[in-house]
C-alpha cells in the first residue's frame, strides 16, 4: 500500500510538472487584476443605497431625540458607557421599569454584518428596516437584539426591553426593536 501512495505521489508531480514545463514563460509575473470587492456579493457587508455617517456622531446619546423618548415612553437621563469594542454606548430607562433600550455603533471594526451572521449562525441579513440591513441577533419574550448596517462597513446595535411595559404596540419587542431602529437611523446624517 505504501508503494501505491509513493508512485501515485511521483505520477500527481510528474503531471504538474509537465503541465509547469509546457506552460509559456514570460519574463515577469503578468499581475493579475482582481474584482474590487463588492459588497453587493458578500451578505456580511451588504450594499447599502443610501449610506449613513455613523463615524460622525460622537455622541450614541444624541441619536434619539427626547420626543421620540417620550413617544417610546422612556423616561430618565441616558447612561453614557463604553462598548467592549471601546466605542461610547447609550443606554436610556435603566432605572426603570418600563421599556430600556441599549445602542452602541460599531464603526472601528470595519466588519459590518460578518461578527453578528457568523454569531447567530446566519448567512445573511433577515430584514430591513427603512431599506437598511437588519440582522435579529437575540429574539426573546422581554427583549430583542438587532444590528443595522448603516454603511457595508459600519453597524449600530441595538437591544430593546420591553420591561412591563402593556402597551399593545410594544408586545413584540423586535418590531419594537426595528421602530426603534427607524428612530435612530432619522438621526444619522447622510454620507458624502
């Protein structure tokens, strides 16, 4: 059995070679120009129409206005935190026992949807929200994690508790989750 290995080894090389040896040679490499990578092919980074500057908003705290707390039925002063990827998060109604929602931007990582796909075992994003890129990352009873593609590089995350709240409009803390979303994204200026 070890002969066979050997002389199909020698047979496998000799062939490349032979190929190698009939093949033309030129003088230098001749580069070979590779396709810009396009976002439209790698569902972890998907086209977005009209991209948002996430990068510009220093504050996470700014990109929901007080009239949209109040139509949420938040109440308090926001929470300024740090992700565990060193960009500033937001957090309003955690002293609270109605509706709590955490947003942190992802924009240093430059890795889009691929973390959260690969996290959740998807291949490619499950919704949109105002023609942006939604991937459900933990869809619970109480609460719900989404991430928005605002750029094919550039993510925000966002996870809504409906605490106890009965509103009948804040039950599904996902559609919750992608009004909120919606709210944020009106707060995003446009990209260049």
């Amino acid at each position: 059995m070890n002969r066979f290995r050997v002389v199909l080894a020698s047979a496998i090389a000799a062939s490349g070679l032979g190929v190698a040896a009939c093949a033309p040679q030129s003088a230098s490499p001749v580069p070979q120009e590779s396709a810009p990578r396009s976002s439209a092919v790698d569902p972890a980074m998907p086209r977005v129409e009209h991209p948002k500057d996430l990068e510009a908003v220093e504050d996470p705290c700014q990109l929901l206005r007080p009239d949209q707390l109040a139509q949420l039925g938040v109440v308090g002063e926001p929470i300024r935190e740090q992700s565990p990827w060193g960009e500033a998060l937001c957090v309003w109604g955690a002293r609270t026992d109605g509706v709590r929602v955490n947003l942190a931007p992802v924009t240093t990582l430059n890795i889009g949807l691929r973390s959260v796909l690969r996290s959740v075992s998807k291949t490619a994003p499950d919704d949109n929200v105002d023609g942006y890129p939604v991937v459900v990352s933990q869809p619970l009873t109480y609460s719900c994690g989404i991430y928005v593609s605002t750029t094919p590089e550039d993510t925000f995350s966002l996870n809504v508790d409906r605490g106890d709240s009965d509103r009948v409009d804040q039950q599904d803390p996902c559609a919750l989750a992608k009004q909120v979303a919606s709210m944020v994204l009106s707060n995003i200026p446009d990209k260049n």
